[in-house]
C-alpha cells in the first residue's frame, strides 16, 4: 500500500488549554465554606468544557456536592443530562414555550418570572399527571433582566401559590454590580431582606442573591445558596481574593519559528509595530481564531515563556501571534507558550484587550483542545 494510504504522525495541537481538576476543586471548596452551592456551569463552563466540570463536582462527597448545577438553555441541560449527570438542573434565565415540556419531563428547576410562565408549567405538569414541579420565584432588584419586582411580587404570591401542581421551593434574584458599586449591592441585599421578612422566610427552602462578586465580598443572613460561576475556575471578580483561588484553565501554544529581525522592520498586519532595534522574533501557532482577543494587539501584553514573560509584538492574527524572544536567546521552535493561566490572569489578559475574563474564557473557540488533568 502506498500514497493515500500512508499514515503521517498525528499532529500536535496548536493550541490547547489545560484544565486542572484539582484546582476547581479548591476553588469550589472555598465557595462552600459560606453554604450550599449551585454551581454555575453555563456557556460550556465557562469554556471548561461542561460535561467534565460537572462530573467533576458531582463525584465529591454528596454532603460537599452542588445542590443544583446552573445552565442558561435547554440546549446545555441536556448536554449534562446525556453525559449522565444526575444533580438537579436549574435553569438561570427565562425558557421559550416551547422548551416547556422538556423540562417538566426531565424535573429540570426553571426560575419564573410572570405569572403566565407559572400559569404554563403549572397546565403542562397536571397535563403530564406528575408531582408538583419544584420552582423558583426570581425578584428583580435590580438587574432588570428578568424577575418580579418586589412589589408586584407581593401582590401577586397568593395567585402563585394557587398553581397547585408547581412548589415554590426557591426564591432568587441577582447581583448587576457586585463587582463595582458595593453602595448599590448592599441595598439589593436589604430589598431582598425585606422582601423576605415579608414573605416569611421559611416558605422557601432555596434563597439565593449571591454571584461569585456577592459571595466573595458581602455578609448575608437572609440567604442560603449561593451561585459562583466565575470563582469556581479560579479568577476573582474582586481581586483582593484573587489570592483565595487559583486559576483552572491554561491557554496554551508553541512556538513555531524563532528568526532574527533586523532593525526598521514592520510586524503583522498594519505594520503598527516597526522594529527599534535587532531583534529575536518568535512566531507562535494561536491566534484570534482560538479566542486570544485580537482587541489585546498594542496594549503592553505579553506571554510567558520558558518561565519568562516576554512581549506580544504587533496586531494579533487569526492563526498566530509574534512574540519578542530577544530575551530568551535558547528560544526554539517547540517550546510551550502560556497565554494565560497561573502566570498570566486571564483577568490581566481581558483587562489589555478592554474586555472581562467571562468574555475571554467563554471566548476560547472550538478549535482548543481540551486536556483534563
Ligand atoms: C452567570 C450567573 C451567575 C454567575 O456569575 P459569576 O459572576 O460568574 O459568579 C450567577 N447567577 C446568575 C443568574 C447568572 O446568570
């Protein structure tokens, strides 16, 4: 056998980021320290991959283990419900009609918003004969993306608990600023507090306001779940606790090519960058197209190499970015690049290209092989 037939070695990715499984682990210890978690694994864990972040929490003893795992769709629930997750499912945002019965089916956890949503699974979970469907109740504080208002909550409790077929086991609501403007988020926790001095605390067995920003950083009695997403791999969205985590995923690349560039010469597309001075120029296999932001290009980024930071030179291509190796004289084709990771905070990364590390982490296209360790 010859020609189409021969076999080539495999070729190595070019771009891949590690995932280390240990580390959610501690982070997500440290997010239960303050009570029972409901993992927030939307957008593919945050581009961990999602089925391998929660098998990874599900395996933890059960008195450890998330109560609920978050996801924003149908479409990510059942990705978790084929890979065999068993812990309950609570969706964040509103559903469409038509994903209704899916998830009354599967005792999926929706979160309702108006009273035709719970007029709806209350009609299809007496239609389908099945145990009230346990629900929650979302407030809007303040995010104004979903939820009651307080007010109209109040008027509006005894036409919900009229719906007999649903259990309003949760109540929740959430955080726009925890992050910025702790005035503001102090106050969503007092509304939240009242409303449920009104309500009579007992009546909900989930009450939950808290997103990492809230749990790392606020005190509240009147809550018992909490839902980190961003902490759980590693990055703090207040960075006085960064020290408290460590990050989960490592973006990573090799360098290609390693030349000497003379003074006066330019450097990728626009030739914004024109050489200073003689210099040792690394070529390395990733790009825009696996999710390194090209907005990064001109503002100070740099990578690490060989256990040295080294500068990112000129714009961000699709498929590769320059790198100034001058420092590094052993430099050589191979040799593994850390975009970001323990060394470089995605949130460094994000903060250079304008953006926030949701963004960058959510951002990591298909094309990055993930490895689990
Ligand atoms: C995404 C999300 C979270 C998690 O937010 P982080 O800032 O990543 O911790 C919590 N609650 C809701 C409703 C969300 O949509």
């Amino acid at each position: 056998m010859h020609g189409h037939s021969q076999t080539f070695p495999v070729s190595p990715p070019r771009a891949w980021a590690e995932v280390n499984l240990s580390h959610l682990r501690q982070n997500y210890a440290v997010s239960r320290e303050k009570g029972d978690i409901m993992a927030v694994l939307k957008a593919g864990a945050y581009g961990h991959g999602i089925a391998n972040i929660a098998s990874a929490l599900e395996q933890l003893p059960a008195a450890e283990a998330p109560v609920f795992l978050g996801v924003a769709s149908v479409i990510e629930a059942r990705r978790l419900a084929e890979a065999g997750i068993k812990t309950r499912i609570y969706l964040l945002g509103p559903t469409f009609p038509s994903e209704r019965e899916e998830i009354v089916a599967r005792r999926w956890t929706p979160c309702i918003s108006s009273l035709a949503e719970a007029r709806d699974f209350n009609r299809l979970v007496r239609e389908n004969n099945a145990e009230p469907l346990p629900v929650h109740i979302t407030v809007d504080t303040g995010m104004g993306r979903g939820g009651f208002l307080p007010d109209a909550l109040l008027e509006k409790i005894g036409e919900l608990e009229d719906f007999e077929h649903l259990y309003f086991e949760g109540i929740g609501s959430h955080l726009p600023s925890a992050d910025e403007d702790e005035e503001f988020t102090r106050t969503q926790f007092e509304v939240f507090e009242v409303l449920l001095d009104k309500l009579d605390y007992d009546r909900f067995k989930f009450r939950h306001l808290a997103n990492s920003a809230g749990l790392l950083g606020y005190q509240s009695a009147s809550t018992n779940l909490y839902r980190p997403g961003l902490m759980l791999y590693g990055i703090s969205p207040l960075p006085q606790f960064q020290d408290k985590l460590t990050p989960v995923l490592t973006l990573k690349s090799r360098v290609s090519l390693v030349r000497e560039l003379p003074a006066g010469h330019g450097i990728s597309y626009g030739r914004q960058t024109i050489l200073e001075k003689d210099t040792l120029v690394a070529t390395v296999g990733i790009g825009y197209g696996d999710g390194y932001p090209r907005e990064i290009s001109g503002n100070g980024a740099s990578v690490f190499i060989r256990g040295k930071r080294c500068p990112l030179l000129g714009r961000v291509t699709m498929d590769q970015i320059m790198i100034d190796v001058s420092e590094l004289p052993d430099c050589e084709s191979g040799d593994e690049v850390e975009l970001f990771g323990e060394n470089i905070l995605v949130s460094e990364v994000a903060e250079r290209a304008g953006t926030i590390s949701w963004a960058v982490l959510t951002g990591i296209t298909p094309r990055v092989t993930r490895i689990y360790l």
